[in-house]
C-alpha cells in the first residue's frame, strides 16, 4: 500500500489531493513518507496544469510526528547518518514550501513534532476545533531543528520559546492566534471549508500566485527600502506578463478572466 494517495477528479480540474496514507500508525513520518513527499513536490512544481494541492491524512489524526521503528533505528545511527536523515526532512520541507502554487493543509486529531512542521509549511490550514498541536521533541531530547525557520515564520520568536522549550500541546483556537493556522471549524465542515478557499485560490491568475508566494520567501523580514528594486521589479513584470495582460484587460471590460472557469 502507497504511504500517499494522490487524487485528481475530472470535476476540479487543477487541484490534486493528497493524503498520507498510515492511518495504523496516525500518519508518522519514516524515511518512505519523506521520499514519496519529496518525489511529489518536485512533481508538482514542474506540472504547469495545477492550481492548488490539498494535503490530508488519513484515519482520526493528521499526523504523529515520527515514526517508532523510524525513531528506534535512529537511536543506533552516527552522527553522518543523523545528519544525512536530517537532510532529507529539511529538503522535503523545503521543496512543499516552494511549491509554486497554495498547498492547502486539511488538520484533524493531532499534528505532533514533524506533523506540526508539516503544518508550518502550508500556505493556508484549515484545522478541525478539537485538533491538538505540539512541537514536541524537547520531550524526546532532541529538538525542532529542521522545523523551526518554517514554524517560526508562522508564529514567531516569543511563540517559538514557549512551545519550543516546554513541547506542551495546544489546541486548534491557540494555533489560529499564532497563525499557525487560518481557519477553525467543526469536523463536519473542515471539507467545505477547505473547498471555499479552493474555489477563491481558482480565481486568482496562477502566475500571480507563484509570484506573489515566491516574493513572500523573497522579502520576508526585509526592510522596505531594502527592497524596492525588488518589489517595483516584480510588478512591473507582472503587469506586462500574459495574465497581467489579460487579468487588466477582463476587469476593465467587466468580464470574468480567462483562467476562471
């Protein structure tokens, strides 16, 4: 059985569904899920036909962060191997978060450790209102390492300190106030709300997205002088490109734009 299932339907053309696909051990992390993400979001950033990508798990829980047989293996590696294990985490995370169009992240149950992490690098998160979040590795003795330039750009430095050091959990309600997540919702409506950002995503020009997520990467933490050149070059190219063009043109003839169905 495929640790992710992938699904597209003929009916929301552009969007891709994804899940993780170890409900028997609450979705946990080992060496095969970070290989099958990776090989996913290399995939998808070169798949000029997607719109948004939603991720999921399956069963009651999002994710439990890392995998026991994975964390009993590790226990005996050397630092080489830690290291080389950490890489491949740090450049799955990466890749999810250059994804050049919304990953959308759908959060029930728990979203523990890498789980969390996994969370931070969603562009939008709708989380069920009794799911349970914590970066919990402190408890293990080690730490949210690879997680943490993800995590502390979601809910920052006095937050990071906090949950970081003690690795206690927190609900949903908390994770929204830090902005770790966007939407808070019963579990019965968690699909229709994550369709209804979907549906706005689809209206939006898809190389403004790219743009506008990869000038976020880009400028974040910069002072705004620091970054005119940048800024002023971004939509002036913007403006000139096919759908700065066509998304101009379809607001002044009162007309819907071509990449909206």
């Amino acid at each position: 059985m495929s640790v992710l299932t992938s699904t597209r339907r003929d009916d929301e053309p552009g969007i891709l569904r994804v899940s993780l696909n170890r409900p028997e051990v609450r979705n946990a992390f080992d060496e095969e899920v970070i290989a099958s993400l990776t090989r996913l979001a290399r995939d998808a950033a070169g798949d000029a036909t997607l719109r948004a990508i939603v991720l999921s798990g399956e069963g009651p829980v999002f994710c439990a962060g890392a995998d026991l047989g994975w964390m009993m293996k590790a226990v005996a590696y050397s630092r080489q191997d830690n290291l080389r294990d950490a890489e491949d985490l740090a450049r799955m995370l990466e890749l999810l978060d250059a994804l050049p169009v919304p990953l959308v992240g759908r959060v029930q149950g728990a979203a523990l450790g890498g789980g969390a992490g996994l969370v931070a690098v969603c562009d939008i998160v709708v989380a069920a209102d009794d799911a349970v979040f914590a970066f919990s590795e402190t408890k293990l003795g080690i730490l949210p390492a690879v997680v943490a330039p993800y995590v502390l750009a979601k809910i920052g430095t006095s937050a990071a300190r906090e949950l970081f050091l003690t690795g206690a959990r927190f609900g949903a309600a908390r994770a929204r106030e830090l902005g770790l997540v966007h939407r808070v919702v019963p579990a019965a409506a968690m699909d229709e709300t994550v369709d209804s950002f979907l549906r706005e995503i689809l209206t939006a020009a898809p190389t403004a997205v790219a743009a506008s997520k990869d000038l976020i990467r880009e400028i974040h933490h910069s002072r705004p002088a620091e970054v005119i050149a940048v800024t002023t070059g971004r939509i002036a190219d913007q403006r000139v490109s096919a759908d700065g063009q066509e998304g101009m043109r379809a607001f002044l003839e009162k007309r819907k734009p071509k990449w909206v169905r």
